[in-house]
C-alpha cells in the first residue's frame, strides 16, 4: 500500500479491511510513508511503514 491510499482508507467512511502480517488493523494515522494502526483482535499498537499494509477484498 502507498501513501495516498492507506490517506484514503484513514478518511474513508467506509469500512475497508486492512492487514498487517495477516491480520486485521486499523490505521490511526499516517504521516509520510509511515502509518500508526492497532490491531482489531488487541490493544497492540504499532508504527509499521505503509508498505507492509495490505487492503483486502473481503470484510471483517
């Protein structure tokens, strides 16, 4: 994922499922080409660059 999209998710009304390593997160923030989210199932929160995030098709 870039940038601009996981912006757009973060802004985004919709709810669009996002992964990190395979699991489901939510993004919190993006600044530049980094991005805070935590995780759905948990309190864990992290800062992960962009580029390791994935949108995925079906919905949780």
């Amino acid at each position: 994922m870039n940038s601009k999209r996981a912006t757009d998710i973060l802004n985004s009304a919709a709810n669009i499922t996002v992964t990190h390593n395979g699991t489901a997160v939510w993004i919190e923030n993006v600044e530049g080409d980094f991005a805070e989210i935590h995780y759905r199932e948990s309190r864990k929160k992290l800062r992960v660059p962009v580029g390791e995030l994935q949108e995925n098709e079906s919905a949780f």
